[in-house]
C-alpha cells in the first residue's frame, strides 16, 4: 500500500465547502465527505475501496465522553467520486453522541469533531415480537429473534440486558454467544444460546454445562433498560415464558409433513402441517412453490400457531397440474436440525440417506 506522510492536523469548519464535514444523510442518517486535493486527489483511486484502503485516508471514530479520545475507526463504506471521497458508517450515528473524522492523504491532513443533535424524547421503544412464539421449546433450542418497533442501540451491554431465567427467577450465566446479529433493517436481533453448550463432547459443555435442562420452566426478559439508539428505554422489562422438552437431535424428517391440497380453479391456500416448530424465517424463504414446467409460482406464504403450520396462497387461481414444494437443504428446525442432518450428530455413526427435498400436489 502506498504510505502517506504526516503532516500537522488542522480543525476545520462544517460549512459546505469545508475539505471534511459531516454531512446529513437520508439513508443512514450522517456520512462523512472528505474533498481531495493535490497529490491526494491522484493517490486514491475512483470508486470502492476496502475498509483497509479507506481508513488509510480517512477515519472516523467515536469520542469518548470524558476524555474526549478518539476510540477505534467505525466500520463502514468507503467510496470516491470525482474529487470527494465519502465514508458511509455501518450502523447510523447515535444522537447526543460525538464523533472525530481524520483526514490522513498525501498533501493533506485535517480533522474535524461533530456531535450529532439530540432527538425529542419519544414514545418508549417496544418489543413487537419474539420467534420462536412456541412455549415449548426443545432443551437444545438454538437461537431467539426478537424484533422491535425501531433501530436499538447495540455493544457489549447487549448481552447482559438480555437474559435468561430460570424457575427460581436466577439469571442463567453466560448463556449466549457473544455475536451481535442484527438484520438488514437493524430491528430485529438475532441471539444465540452458545452451540459450545449444545453439542454433546465440546469442552465448554463439560464445563459449564447445558444451558436449558429439559422439563423445566424458563424465561428470556429483555430487560426495561434496552434503549433505543437515541437514548429511550424500554421502559419495564419484557417476558417470553417457555417449558422445555427432551433435546431435539434427528433431522427434519420431511416424510412426516402433512400436505393438504388445495382446490382447483381456486386460491385456497396449500398447507403443510408440521410435527415440531421450524424456524419462522425458514419457512418464509426456504420453502417455495413452482409448476409443473419449473416456473415459479407467485403468491404469499404465511405460518400458523408456534410455526407449525405453512400455508401458500397463490396470486392466480391454481390449474389442473402438478405442482412441486421444493425445500431448501439448509431449512432448520428450532434445535438448529435440517433435512440432511442433525444439528449435533455422532461422526461415527452410520450416514443416512439423503432424503428427497421435494413434495407434489394436484389441486383436487
């Protein structure tokens, strides 16, 4: 990579014209222009760059609010444009929090501080969903999505505000994998029950033990302190109560699937009845309907009580013809199984035999 020198840093204004500003960003709320010029509008090539070549050019990282110290540079997009190259963060600017961008360019080198205005307070923060909606989960349950009426502010508290509980009301410690998952919309975390103490044989199981013991009463709370990432709490704390079954550790078996078949010259729904929950997302994209010439077939699918149910309902009425419910390989079921394999299996134990991924209906 080509080294750029050093030179003494200058403060600069956030007028329009300033060589680096903060600017509003309707998307994502700031981004951050640096204008190049000189030898550094020669250096840094057009378009996108990586994350290592951007943030040899420009950083921008959050202020500490005692000392007022840069931490380390945010992750995010970098792209040039003619003689200006803008830094788009990952995840939007916190309001009432502030920020240092650096400029570090042959030529030129320049900071600027900014500090993005606090919001009106607003109405709490809401929790409008947990998946899996079952209250009867496998003791080796893999994983939580809950959703919320807005972006939340994430970090390592994450973890600590969200909890599990047994029936004496005790925290269960450490209970999670300490990944931070959220969706493209930033609304919905995704959060696992740490797999080291789901598999049978791995060290942290053995140590620390499961996480859920079956036949027991539990609770994930999302506790009344998660804010939002303007600062607004939720306010009282949110309770998804379950009991657990033995652990769940065979395959999705899709011979077990019942499939009723809708009427032809209609747009009945076709349904499939499932023996255990399968997760909510897979259903929504791993499960699909086309005809009898492979085509696609348009319409809307929806999944009934504790995702035991997927239901399709077609744009056009159905013909008389075969038609095909293809299941994607990856599909899970809540314990994290899929139609080729168990979550957790024996290595030594005899391979079963691929299964057929496909069901056939003829409207009636």
């Amino acid at each position: 990579m080509t080294p750029f020198l050093c030179f003494t840093l200058v403060v600069l204004s956030q007028g329009p014209d300033a060589a680096l500003r903060f600017r509003s960003n309707a998307d994502k709320g700031y981004d951050v222009v640096a204008t190049l010029k000189g030898d550094a509008a020669k250096a840094v090539p057009q378009g996108r760059l990586t994350q290592e070549q951007g943030e040899a050019i420009l950083t921008v990282a959050l202020l500490s609010d005692d000392k007022k110290t840069p931490g380390p540079a945010m992750l995010g997009k970098y792209e040039r444009d003619a003689n200006q190259l803008t830094f788009t963060p990952r995840f939007p600017l916190e309001a009432g929090q502030s920020y240092r961008a650096t400029l570090k360019a042959t030529g030129q080198a320049a900071t600027t501080d900014y500090q993005v205005p606090k919001l009106a307070a607003k109405a709490p923060p809401k929790v409008l969903k947990i998946y899996p909606t079952a209250d009867v989960l496998p003791a080796n349950h893999l994983k939580f999505y809950i959703y919320f009426d807005r972006p939340m502010r994430g970090g390592k508290e994450l973890f600590e505000q969200i909890v599990l509980v047994d029936d004496k009301g005790n925290e269960i410690a450490d209970p999670w994998l300490l990944d931070e998952i959220w969706d493209e919309e930033n609304n919905c975390l995704i959060i696992y029950i740490h797999p080291g103490r789901i598999k049978w044989g791995v060290l942290l199981r053995q140590m620390l033990g499961p996480v859920l013991f079956e036949n027991r009463q539990y609770a994930l709370v999302v506790r009344g302190r998660l804010t939002d990432i303007a600062g607004n709490k939720i306010g009282e704390d949110v309770v998804k109560k379950f009991r657990t079954t033995p652990e769940d550790r065979v395959r999705i078996d899709l011979s077990q699937w019942k499939l009723t078949a809708p009427k032809a010259a209609t747009r009945e729904a076709v349904i499939l009845t499932l023996p255990k929950s399968i997760d909510h997302r897979g259903l929504q994209n791993s499960v699909t309907v086309t005809d009898d010439r492979k085509m696609p077939v348009e319409g809307a699918i929806t999944y009934g009580k504790d995702e035991k149910t997927w239901r399709f309902t077609p744009a056009q009425p159905w013909q008389a013809r075969v038609y095909h419910i293809d299941v994607d390989g990856r599909l899970e079921d809540v314990a994290g199984n899929t139609p080729a394999r168990a979550f957790d299996h024996d290595l030594n134990a005899p391979k079963q035999a691929a299964q057929k991924l496909r069901l056939e209906f003829s409207p009636r």
